[in-house]
C-alpha cells in the first residue's frame, strides 16, 4: 500500500472545520502528511488539529476566510514555514445555504456563492502553485450540482460548473509539474449539506433508500478515501478528471 503512503507530504485541507474536509484531514494526517487545517471558526479547526496531534499526526491550524486573497497567502505562507513544503491542496470551502429560484436570487446571494465557490478555488489554486514542489496535487471538492438542473440552488450550481471547468484547465496548465482533479460529492449529511437541505437526517436517510442504488448514504470518510487516491501516488497519472462519489447516482 506504498503507494497510498503520504509521508513527507504536507497538505492543505480549506473547510477543513467540520464535515468532508474535516475527514480529507484526518485521512491524510493518517495516511502520514503534515496538515494545515483552514476554516473559519478558531474552535472547530483546533479540534481537528487536535484530534489529529493525539492520533500521533502532525497538524497545525490556520483560521482563513477563503474569499480574503490575503489569507490565502497567509495560509499557503504558513504550510511552507510550519512544514517546509507545499504538495498537496484540497479545496473544499464553500456551500450556499440559500435556496431560491434564479428570477428572485438577488445579486448580493449571487455574488457572494460565486466568491466563496468559484473565485476562490481560483486564487487558492493559483496561489497554491506558486509554492508546490513538483508532483503536487490540487483537489477541487464541488459538487453533482454541476451538471444537472437544480431549483433553487442555480446559483450554486453555476459555481460548480465553474469549478469543473477550472479543474480541467488548470490541469492542462499546470502539467506535467502538477494534477488537478476534482471530487463530486453525493449526499452526506454534513451540517453545510443539512442546512441548504433543509431536511432531518431521518428524511434524508428514507431519501437514500429509494433513490441511492447502493442504499445509504455518504460519509465524509467515503469522500476522504478518493481525496487520498487523488493525491497520493496511486493517482499519478490521473488529472483534469472530477469523480463522482455518490453511491451510484
């Protein structure tokens, strides 16, 4: 299993409080990578890095508001001079707790989803590859949103198609030096997925049962399984590609 070993690899985890990106995290540090864990909220980073440290990981925490291109650097700035190194960037920061139809989003909604979706995943990459040793790995988490009709979360979804559309360019002009892929989540029940929902866990889970071909739902862990695939060295030679991990759907 070598070839899933991430030691000597240090990685940065955006959204990385809480849910998926609390399970990207987590993974890595398991698998043997340093982790910068950003979020926003002080508390939930800290505990992350600290159930990780008592795991026997190494972690440190970086709070960093994604649509802030100066904490970006900030956090890109604090991988290096913490862990000597930059390999492997994971964004996954984002989400939209609005749900309205297109004709009544108004342009403030509109704005900030793109910003915290599409426009940071941008400069993050950017300012992640300025500082990437070669072989790194960018890894956009977005969304099946992306390519499907969606009431009420069209804004959203634009950003993901967004996002799509910058996995597969960047991939073509970051090579051979660096991979860029993407992970498109199903439906976990995370408190970001919950909230845009608005449904109970119970609803969501009877949902899955009828609509999922393999019958559950997600878990972070699920979607923290191919982040790793991506960035290690089982998936060297894959780039440009957004996987579907979603039980079937």
């Amino acid at each position: 299993m070598h070839s899933f070993d991430l030691s000597g690899k240090v990685a940065v985890v955006t959204g990385g409080g809480q849910g998926i990106g609390e399970g990207i995290a987590k993974t890595y540090a398991e698998a043997g990578a340093a982790v910068v864990v950003a979020a926003r909220h002080v508390d939930r980073v800290q505990r992350v890095v600290d159930d990780i440290k008592a795991a026997g990981g190494r972690a440190i925490g970086v709070p960093t508001d994604v649509t802030d291109e100066a904490a970006l650097v900030r956090l890109a700035d604090a991988a290096v001079s913490n862990f000597g190194g930059l390999h492997i960037w994971v964004n996954n920061a984002g989400g939209s707790p609005v749900r309205t139809p297109l004709r009544d989003l108004s342009f403030d909604d509109w704005d900030h989803c793109i910003r915290l979706n599409l426009t940071s995943v941008w400069r993050a990459s950017v300012i992640a590859a300025d500082r990437m040793a070669d072989g790194g790995s960018i890894i956009h988490v977005t969304s099946p949103a992306a390519t499907r009709g969606v009431p009420g979360s069209g804004h959203y979804g634009a950003a993901k198609a967004g996002v799509n559309s910058l996995t597969m360019t960047m991939a073509l002009e970051l090579a051979p030096r660096i991979r860029v892929n993407g992970i498109a989540p199903g439906y976990v029940p995370t408190e970001v997925m919950m909230t845009a929902l608005d449904m109970s866990v119970p609803d969501l889970e009877k949902m899955a049962q009828s609509r999922i071909p393999l019958k559950r739902l997600g878990t972070p862990d699920d979607i923290a399984a191919a982040a790793l695939y991506l960035a290690s060295d089982a998936g060297s030679w894959v780039s440009g590609q957004t996987i579907t991990v979603a039980g079937g759907l």
